[in-house]
C-alpha cells in the first residue's frame, strides 16, 4: 500500500469512527505536517457530517457488506469481516471524493445517487441520457446531475454502457486500477472487486483505457477490440471482441470469448454462488470460446473439460479444478 492510500485509509477510518487511538495519532500527527491534507480532511469531514449525521459508519457498513456479499464465497469468515471493513473503507472514500469536489467546485444542487442490484440484472438512466445496464451484484456510484466539464461515474462489477453524445464534455467510468473515457460511444466494463482481471469490449465509437499503474501504458480501442488489464502481470492486452452477441448476460446468456478458464471460474462463482479454485496455471491458462443459457454448473464444467481437458471435483464447499496431467 502506498503512502497515498494509507493517509486515505486513515481518513476514511476517523471518518467511519473505525479509527485505534494510535491510528488517530498518526493521523494528527500527518494532518499537522501537511496544510494540504488537512484542508482535504476537513472538507470531507465537513460534507460527510452534514450528509450522514446519524451513525455513518454502522450504515456504510451495512449496506456494503450487502452490496459485496457476493465476495464471502471464496474467503474464510475471518478473511471475509477483514475484507468488508476495507470495502466500506473504499466505499467511503469513493463517495467523499466525488462528492467532495462538487461540494466544493459547483452551486448546483447535487446528490450522491447508488445504483445496485443484487440477484437480477437492471436497466438504469444517468442524468444526461446515457442507459446503463447493471449486472448482478453491480453498483454504480455518480454525482449528479453532471457538472459543466466531465460526467464521471465509479463501477464495481459489470455494466453496459450507451453514453449520450456530448462532445463538450467528456464520460468517465473509474474502475478497479482503470480509467474509461469517452465522449460518446457503447461499451461493456468487466471489473470485479476481488479479481485481477478488468475487460473492456467495445461496439461503438472509441474509448480511451488509462491503467492507474504508470508502468503501463495508455491505448485507443476502436469498435470490435476488446482490452484486458491484468494488474497482477502488470499487462493491458487488446484483442479482437464478439461483437455480434453484445454483452450477452442482460439475456441470461454466459458468454466465453477466447477466455482463460481463470476468468471463467470467477464468472462462474458469481453466476451459481459457489466457491471455485483453480488449482493451477497450466489449468487456469486454458482458453475457450463458448456461450451458455440454462445448464447447471456441473453441465458446463463437463463440457468445458471435454473441449480441453482438465479435472474437477464437486463438493459442498465447492469445485476444485486440477490440470489433467
């Protein structure tokens, strides 16, 4: 963690009253060496006391750990409480940084909107027109309405985006270690909390992917490209795309394209809610095409190990995938 994201975790900590006495030591301590970083604090302080009077961290935490719940399969309960107190953590701060700039930047009355969903997929309208489709166990954070200059919005999960034309101002989509921007155009965001692989596929128009790793670099996709960053292997790919069956789960559709069965696995224990390992590289390379509607689960994983081989056991605590040599 960098000293950036420990200062903001600190925040976030005296914020949601989560905070150790030598936490808020190190805190003061920071605050009274940098004019900067207090004027920060105490601007979020000041939008978060007059925004969330009334116990703010029990009611941050609660609805985030209900937002991400989809997260406890793969993690030991331990690991999973440790795991909702950094995303309410990261929650708050995405909240208090949109907001907080618009508290201080425009007189135009604003409001912080959530848009989830959890066990269904939804249609949803931004303030300028743009449509966007959520997937299960997405949300979507914006400020709105826009300001004059950037329409800017946060993902968590998956979304399908049809942006508005507007050629004055910019739409930005922030996700997990990238940044979207596109003026307008449509496009489909892959971006989970707890995987390290973001994809965008893009249909129309163009978008330009800014890694927030600046070992890597920036790139133009142009329609019928997809982009993979991998933030692990410290790697942005582009490839051809489908672009005939367009972000085929708004119809139920789990579609592969040339995928690793890594990323398909994490597909997988999203859509039937349990946990999947694979246990090795040489498994979790393998790459297929393929598309399914209603098969079980053991279905699809018996079809995908015929098509290229690999073994898996079924358990009640889940599916363990082994490489068949």
């Amino acid at each position: 963690m960098s000293k950036e994201e420990k200062i903001h975790e600190l925040f976030a900590r005296a914020l949601t009253s989560e905070i150790s006495e030598k936490e808020k030591a190190t805190l003061d301590e920071t605050l009274a060496e940098s004019e900067r970083l207090k004027k920060r604090f105490n601007t979020l302080d000041e939008f978060w006391n007059r925004c969330h009077p009334q116990k703010p961290s029990h009611h941050i935490i609660e609805k985030t750990d209900e937002k991400l719940a989809f997260t406890y399969r793969s993690k030991s309960r331990s690991f999973t409480n440790y795991f909702f107190r950094i995303a309410a953590i990261a929650l708050v701060l995405i909240s208090l940084g949109f907001a907080a700039f618009h508290f201080l930047q425009t007189p135009v009355q604003t409001e912080l909107r959530e848009y989830h969903t959890k066990g269904e997929i939804k249609e949803i309208e931004l303030s300028d027109g743009t449509r966007v489709w959520l997937n299960s166990g997405s949300y979507l954070l914006a400020v709105e309405p826009f300001d004059d200059d950037m329409r800017q919005v946060r993902l968590y999960g998956e979304a399908y985006f049809e942006v508005s034309q507007d050629a004055g101002r910019p739409f930005v989509v922030h996700s997990p270690g990238l940044k979207t921007e596109v003026l307008g155009t449509t496009f489909n965001i892959n971006s989970w909390p707890n995987n390290l692989l973001t994809e965008v596929n893009l249909y129309e128009g163009s978008v330009k992917l800014t890694p927030e790793d600046e070992s890597i670099q920036s790139v133009m996709l142009s329609p019928g490209q997809r982009a993979q960053l991998n933030q692990e292997r410290r790697e942005l790919n582009v490839s051809d795309s489908d672009t005939e069956n367009q972000a085929a789960w708004r119809n139920g559709i789990t579609a592969f394209y040339n995928d690793e069965l890594f990323h398909i696995a994490s597909a997988l224990e999203r859509k039937f809610e349990t946990r999947i390992l694979v246990a090795d590289e040489q498994a979790g390379m393998l790459k297929y095409t393929a598309e399914f509607s209603d098969e079980p689960l053991e279905k699809i994983l018996l079809l995908l190990s015929e098509a290229k081989a690999f073994n898996y056991n079924m358990t009640e605590q889940g599916v363990l995938i082994r490489s068949a040599n």
